[in-house]
C-alpha cells in the first residue's frame, strides 16, 4: 500500500482592505450608480426633448442630417398658428371638457362603489368584484366594433356623452379597485363613531371618509385625467366632425395627403402635454402616496 501525497501549498495572506479601499470601492458604486441612473432618465427624455426641438424649426429642417437640436430659423411660427386657429383650439376645448368630465364622474361613481366594497358585505360582491377586475384585463380594440355599434343605437355618436360614457368604462375599474384599497385603510372606528352620534352611512361617507380621502381621489383623479386626454382609438372611431375631435385627433389631422406639417404637429404635442405635465408636477406626491395605499393592508 502505497501512501499518496498530499501537497501542502504555502498559506495564502488575505489581504485586508484597508479603510482606503472602502472609500475607493463605496465612490466608484456611487458613481456607477449616479450613471446609470441619469442613462435611465435620459433615454426616455429623448424623444421628448426632440419633439420640443423640432416644434421650434422649419419643416425642411427637422429631418436635416447630422440631426441638430437647435437649428437656424428658431420661431414660434408653429405654435402661434395653432393658437390662432379656431378649429384647433377647439380640439383642446374637447378634451378639457372630456376629460375633466370623465374624471370627475368617475370619482364620484368609484367612491360610491368603493365604499360599499369596503364597509358593506351583500350577495354577489365577490361575482361583482371579478367582473370589476376582469374587465382591466380586456384590450379596448376587442371592444371597438360593439361599442360603437352601441353608441350609434342610443343615438350618442358624435356627442360628448358617447365618448365620456366609454371613457369610464375604462376608467372606473381602476378607480373602484384603488378607492375600495383606500378606504380598506380606514378604520371602521371612524363610521361607528358617526353612527353612534346618529350620523347615517351617508354621513359616515361624505363628511367623515371622504375628506381624508384627498389624497387617493387625487391620485385616482390624475391617472384618469392621463387616460381620458391621450386617449386616441375611441375618439377616433366615435366621432365625425372635427367640432368633436379631440387633441389626439387634431395632431393625426395635421398630416396632409402630400406635406407634414411637422413643426405644428409637435407643437401641438407639446402643448398637448402641458396639463398633464402640470398635474403629474403638483399631484405627484399625493400619486405616488394614492397608488401604494392599502399596498400591505388588505
């Protein structure tokens, strides 16, 4: 029997990072970190900011190569000839009207719903809460032909009624599942102590959960306005004359059989972002604070 050899190697000295080498390691995550995060800002940024470039330039400019930002024959040619023109302004006017419209009945529908989610238990809430769900689940174009064979029966084509009566069909689902979360993180204390002072559940609602609600409505309310301003199928299917048109449609009707009109198109785009951008900038505390709600709190 021969014995086998087992070769014994030198131990190995670990070397101990020194506190120098803590600092070094800890700057270079940090700024591996800050990079690829202003990659990520800057990526989606682009094509905004190439939009607000060439809404600032002449048509036989924007597709000019090397591509420049800011290229001679700067002016607001484009916009003062959509804010001069009726029938565009009143692309705007519609999807203000919509839109505001659209938000503010689905708030007042989805607290309703939300609130009888949340505090009452009936028959068939679990069948009612599924249908609720699934219907986030179906893509609008599958809904496109019915609805707007519908909407013509009921004699709604081509009004503001039939696009904010579709619009909240898509509208309140999401607003009833984020209200009923909202007020799932109420206590129930609130409404019995209504109750016990005679208050009705009504009271209990309105005086009581809906103020210290704010903060879920706005974030509700400003994801349904974004829904109900950029929404294009609908708007374009739904209606007929340009007096009904709203912005979305306003910019496909600035692409001529012949010619682009490019600077007003992305003009329009920008002016088109505008309240959107305002409302996300004012509200975006109490939207980042509405969509969490009720997160680890059934």
């Amino acid at each position: 029997m021969t014995a086998t050899k087992t070769s014994l190697s030198a131990p190995t000295q670990l070397e101990v990072p020194t506190r120098a080498h803590v600092i070094r390691a800890r700057k270079r995550k940090k700024a591996g970190l800050i990079a690829a995060l202003t990659i990520g800002a800057l990526f989606p940024a682009l094509p905004v900011v190439w939009m607000l470039s060439s809404s600032f330039k002449p048509n036989g400019l924007i597709f000019e190569y090397p591509p420049r930002l800011i290229t001679e024959g700067f002016s607001f040619d484009a916009y003062v000839a959509i804010l001069t023109d009726p029938e565009k302004l009143r692309f705007f006017f519609n999807s203000y009207f919509i839109a505001g419209s659209v938000t503010i009945l689905t708030l007042f529908v989805a607290v309703l719903a939300a609130y009888a989610f949340s505090r009452y238990e009936f028959k068939g809430k679990r069948i009612i809460n599924v249908v609720v769900i699934s219907v986030q689940a179906v893509p609008p174009i599958t809904l496109l032909i019915p609805y707007f064979g519908l909407v013509v029966v009921l004699g709604l084509y081509n009004t503001y009624p039939g696009l904010i009566l579709t619009y909240m069909v898509f509208t309140l689902p999401y607003a009833i599942i984020m209200m009923t979360g909202y007020f799932n993180t109420l206590p129930r204390e609130l409404d019995e102590a209504v109750k016990v002072d005679g208050g009705s559940p009504w009271t209990a609602l309105w005086r009581v959960l809906v103020p210290i609600s704010v903060p879920g409505m706005v974030s509700v309310g400003v994801y349904t306005f974004m829904i109900a301003w950029n929404e294009y199928l609908f708007a374009l299917t739904l209606t007929r004359t340009n007096d009904m048109r709203t912005v979305p449609i306003g910019i496909q009707l600035l692409m001529g059989q012949h010619a682009y009109d490019w600077n007003q198109m992305m003009a329009m785009s920008v002016l088109g972002c505008i309240p959107v951008l305002i409302l996300f900038l004012f509200f975006q505390r109490y939207f980042i604070g509405g969509m969490t709600a009720g997160a680890v709190k059934a």
